[in-house]
C-alpha cells in the first residue's frame, strides 16, 4: 500500500503524479491560447502584447514552463535509465547516463531561466 504520494523522495508514483498533473497544465495552457487566437480573428500586436503582458497570463506562462520542465525531466530521466544500462553500453553505462541526465538537466535549466527572462523581463 503507497501511503506517501507528496514525498520528496523519488517514487514512481510521484513521478507519475507529476507528470499527469503537468500534463493537464500544458493542455489547458494550449486550450487557453488556441481559444484567445479563435476569439480575436483580427490580431494586432497591441492585442497580443496586452494579453500575453497581462499578470495572469505571465503567471500562467510561468506555470507552463515549470510544467513542461518537469514533463521533460521526468520523460528524460525515465528514457535514461531505460535504455542506457551495462546491457547496451558495458561497464561505462553509468558514465554515459550521468552526461546524458547532466546535458538533460543543462538544456532544462537553460530553457527554464531563458522563459523566465522573456516573462518577467530579468
């Protein structure tokens, strides 16, 4: 029986969560924006500029990339530790997945602070 879903330790069902729960940010994200394009068949940039600038829209971005980084890190860290394994790679198998996730993780955070920039103007 799973008792500690909200457990900072690395669990499957965490994981799990997180992903079903970024999952579901991402889609409402994109349903938002799909549905704010629909509304508005005239697009200006003042129109764009103003929604996309608005506080709630820039909270909501930053939700989504949170989101998408950590759907990403989790798909990433899962492909991994799947497919690279001394079976495929020998004995430097754990040296390759450490430079893998490390290269993971370098891009993430790169995206992460660039978003952050675009959003809040840093």
């Amino acid at each position: 029986m799973v008792t500690n879903v909200t457990s900072l330790t690395r669990s499957g069902l965490s994981d799990f969560i997180v992903q079903r729960v970024s999952a579901v940010v991402m889609a409402l994200y994109t349903f938002c924006v799909v549905g704010f394009f629909i509304a508005n068949p005239e697009m200006t940039h003042a129109k764009l500029v103003a929604y996309f600038g608005s506080t709630a829209m820039v909270l909501f971005s930053t939700l989504m990339v949170f989101s998408t980084a950590a759907h990403a890190w989790i798909g990433m860290w899962t492909i991994g530790t799947d497919y690279i394994r001394p079976h495929y790679f020998g004995a430097h198998a754990t040296a390759f997945r450490l430079v893998y996730q490390s290269g993971c993780l370098m891009f993430l955070f790169v995206y992460v602070v660039w978003a952050l920039q675009l959003f809040w103007s840093l």
